[in-house]
C-alpha cells in the first residue's frame, strides 16, 4: 500500500505538474503535428479520430482494421486521405505512422500495443491499459526497453474542467479532501457475446466504467490501504453491479459505484473539510463543476464545447515532441495503481478472464 493518502491540498499539489497546478488547458492546435495510426475501426476510434481531425494540428494517416473495407469506410468517415489497411500488421509497418492509437477491446490492448512498439511505434492504448495490473508491467516494461511513449488514454485527466478542479482542490477551495463520491452506471441490454459482459474480452462493469470514478478517487487521494467490494456478477461471471469503499489510513474515503445493469450516468462529488465539489453529470466527458463552499460562497466552471479526445491526443505530441516515454501528467505509476484496485475487486468478486 502506499503513503498517498494525499488529502491535505499541500501533499496533493506536490504530486501535479506545474502545467496541473495553473489548472489552464493549453492550446490544443499549438501541440506538435502527430501522424496517428488507429488500431481498430470501432466506436471510439471514430471518435478519437474526428478530434483529431477537428481539433489538433495532428491527423490520422492510416488505419488498420481486420477488414480492408472496414478501414476504408472508416477513413472516408473520419480521416479522409488516411490509408487503409487490412491487418493490425500493416498498419504498424506503415512509415507514414509516428504513434499507434490501439482502440480493441481491453482483452486484446497488450497484444496490439506490443505490436506496435516491436514495429517501433509510440502507443496510446485505449482504458483499462490491459486486463491487469501483471499484463500493464509486461506492456510498460516494452515501452521502456523500446524508448517509445506508452500512455493509457484516460481522457478524462487532459479535460478543460478536470484541469481546473484539480487546481482548486490543490489551492485548498475545499480544504482537504475527506470523501469523494462517484459512480458511472450504464444500462447494457444483456448480451454474452458483447465486450461489456463477455469474458473474453474481459468484460464486466469495473474494468469498462468503474475505471473512471476509481481514476478520480485515485488522482485525489492515491491508492487506499483498504478496500471493500460488494457486487454481482452476469450469466457470464463478470461483474455487472459493484459498490466500492476505498478507504485510507488518514481518514478519508472514496465510496464508488459502477453498473452495466443500472441506468445512473456518472456523477461525482468530491468533499472536503471546507466546502465540496458537485460535478452534475458525466463527469468524465467535458462538462462542468461548481465549488460550494462552507462560508456560503460558490463558483462554477463549464468547459468549453468540442470533442474531448483531443486534449489527450495533444498530450501525446506536445510529449513525443519532448522525446519523454511517458506523459508526466498521466504518469506509469497513476496506471499501475490503478490496475492494482481494479485487480483486488475483482478478486474480491472472483471475477477471472480466461488464462489468467
Ligand atoms: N475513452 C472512452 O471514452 C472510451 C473508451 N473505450 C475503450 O475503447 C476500447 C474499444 O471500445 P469500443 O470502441 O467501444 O469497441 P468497439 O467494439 O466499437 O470497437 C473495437 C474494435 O476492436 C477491433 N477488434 C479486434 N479484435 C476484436 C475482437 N475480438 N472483438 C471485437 N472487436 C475486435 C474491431 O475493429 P476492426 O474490426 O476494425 O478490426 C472493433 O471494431 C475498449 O477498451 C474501451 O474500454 C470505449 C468507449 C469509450
Ligand atoms: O469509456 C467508456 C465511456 O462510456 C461508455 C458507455 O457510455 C463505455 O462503454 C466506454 O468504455
């Protein structure tokens, strides 16, 4: 476990970059030209690839798909001019391809990434990085011997409100940071064959949704000395209903929550011993926040409209450009951790993907 339990403002300001700590969102057009390769012709991936179409300096080159004509119907749609490929290989082959955007399904992340860097490529892989915390360290441990950029793309960091929350809670608004409470619940029609429940492709509620809010609380408080997982598990055996108490020596708490079986969205609330943070909806998606405080004053803070995925999308240049192998704002150690407590609920669940 660890000494994080960083809820005085003090300890967590020094864990943040100085570009954290100003809470601005920098320019995303002024970020370096980044020639994207897109690994996977999916939902994501389409909307990754308008944001960098839309919103960066950058643009997708090429993308590979199983299906040649999947690639091409997704080029015509979202990188007109890309190439297409017809295989995971020929994409990572392409010279024209600077970083690989690997958006499969988590079951199949370490095997495309690792493709990717042994074709000498930068990675940023898709949320949850990989199925586990083990699969994470062969993956990172490729990336450094490689010397490429490895980031896990948790988009959520690099938003314009997720930038100025984190500011204010490192200027003391709140005081420290006792509770922080968050959930992501999304009604999936049952389906054993989607990704969302099939073991496969290491479904289940935690690694897909409860990633987020456990990200949040992880970014506030570290990682917890203790945590209690209840929940229930689909026909398949993954999870598909999870509360989470994270506790943490120093007193505070995170309780989480995250379903594919409960329409709930994604709110959070983060509370500390001299006010509290609402975030109303969709936390993780660019939206707004407002800072109650106990004197009774309060401030708000809405992002600016846009696709959101370009704000890591501009990480990943503005850090290839720097010659660094990962982002110092969405560090290895933030991933590591991370997978660490999505490994103990789900232990704790018995949930187990094939081969493991
Ligand atoms: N950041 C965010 O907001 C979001 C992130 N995600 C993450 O992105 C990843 C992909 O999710 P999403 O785009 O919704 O998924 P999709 O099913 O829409 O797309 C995944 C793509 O992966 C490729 N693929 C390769 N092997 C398989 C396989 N065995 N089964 C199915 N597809 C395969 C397919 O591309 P092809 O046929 O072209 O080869 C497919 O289109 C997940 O890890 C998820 O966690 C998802 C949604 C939102
Ligand atoms: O990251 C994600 C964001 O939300 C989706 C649901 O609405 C998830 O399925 C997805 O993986």
């Amino acid at each position: 476990m660890t000494d994080t339990a960083a809820v005085d403002p003090a300890t967590y300001a020094s864990r943040l970059t100085a570009a954290d700590l100003s809470g601005e969102v920098p320019d995303l057009m002024a970020a370096p030209p980044v020639r994207w390769g897109v690994l996977g012709a999916g939902n994501i991936a389409a909307s990754f690839a308008d944001g960098v179409r839309d919103r960066t300096a950058g643009r997708v080159t090429a993308v590979g798909s199983r299906s040649v004509a999947k690639a091409e119907e997704f080029a015509a749609a979202h990188a007109p001019g890309a190439r297409a490929h017809g295989s995971y290989e020929a994409l990572v082959a392409d010279d024209d391809v600077d970083v690989v955007y690997v958006a499969t399904p988590h079951s199949h992340h370490l095997e495309h990434a690792l493709l990717a860097i042994a074709a000498g490529k930068h990675v940023l892989v898709e949320k949850p990085i990989t199925r586990s915390v083990a699969e994470s360290r062969l993956l990172l441990d490729a990336a450094r011997e490689a010397g490429v950029f490895c980031m896990e793309a948790v988009w959520t960091r690099f938003l314009p409100h997720v930038a100025a929350l984190r500011a204010a809670i490192a200027r003391g608004e709140i005081g420290e940071v006792r509770t922080v409470v968050a959930d992501f619940d999304v009604f999936f029609p049952y389906d054993p064959t989607h990704r969302l429940f099939a073991p496969e492709l290491a479904g289940g509620a935690l690694l897909d949704l409860g990633i987020y809010p456990i990200t949040l609380a992880h970014d506030l408080l570290g990682a917890p000395d203790t945590l209690v997982t209840h929940g229930t598990l689909a026909a398949t055996g993954v999870d598909d209903h999870v509360g989470m108490i994270l506790g943490y020596d120093g007193g505070a708490q995170a309780l989480l929550h995250t379903s594919s079986t409960a329409s709930g969205g994604a709110g959070a609330r983060i509370i500390g011993t001299r006010g509290r943070i609402e975030i109303p909806s969709g936390f993780f998606t660019p939206t707004s926040f407002e800072v109650v405080r106990a004197d009774g004053t309060s401030w708000s803070f809405t992002s600016p409209e846009g696709e959101g995925k370009a704000y890591e999308a501009a990480e990943v240049a503005r850090c290839v450009a720097a010659g660094l192998t990962e982002s110092p704002r969405m560090p290895w150690s933030d991933t590591l951790e991370v997978m660490g407590i999505l490994d103990q609920a789900r232990a704790q669940l018995g949930v187990v993907y094939p081969g493991e």
